[in-house]
C-alpha cells in the first residue's frame, strides 16, 4: 500500500498497521473496499526531529496528499480510545 510505504518514511513512526474491509458488525459504515491504517508511533524522547504531534500529523497528511482519492481525517491522541468505547458500547470485542 502505498500510503503505508509514505508513512514509514517518517523517523518518529514505529509502523503502520492497515485494516482493509468492513467489521463484523452490521452498522459500521465502512464499505468493504476502504481501509484504516493505524500508525504507532515512537516514544516522543526517541524523536530527533524535534517536532511536536501536531507537526507530525500535518507533515504526514501533507505527504499523502499525492495519492489520487485518498481521504484523510487527522488523526487524534483520542480517536483509538473513542473507537474502543464505540465497540464497547455496542458489546463487541468483549
């Protein structure tokens, strides 16, 4: 994935992760050919460009922007912590 290969150029990532289709449950709105990537990241204190999370985040998308259809959302600190709440509230992933 091309996407992926752009994202691991950048020194702070650790890796990325891509997760291509729909979950099992029926009210999740992704279409079965659109994927999500997880990217983990480095400790901060292992960061040698000096740059802060929003930096990063911008920098990466601004990188990705060379990829013809590709829709980016920026991510957050919250949006793992919001996705497990959702699956939670919805009595998955028990």
């Amino acid at each position: 994935m091309q996407a992926s290969r752009i994202i691991k150029q950048f020194d702070e990532v650790k890796m990325v992760i891509g997760k291509t289709g729909a979950a099992e449950v029926p009210t999740d709105p992704m279409p079965p050919e659109a994927s999500d990537l997880v990217i983990i990241l480095k400790p901060v204190k292992e960061w040698k460009s000096g740059r802060s999370y929003n930096e990063l985040a911008d920098a990466i998308m601004e990188k990705l922007e060379i990829i013809p259809g590709y829709s980016l959302k920026k991510p957050t600190h919250t949006d793992a912590l919001q996705r497990a709440d959702d699956r939670h509230q919805a009595g998955c992933g028990r």
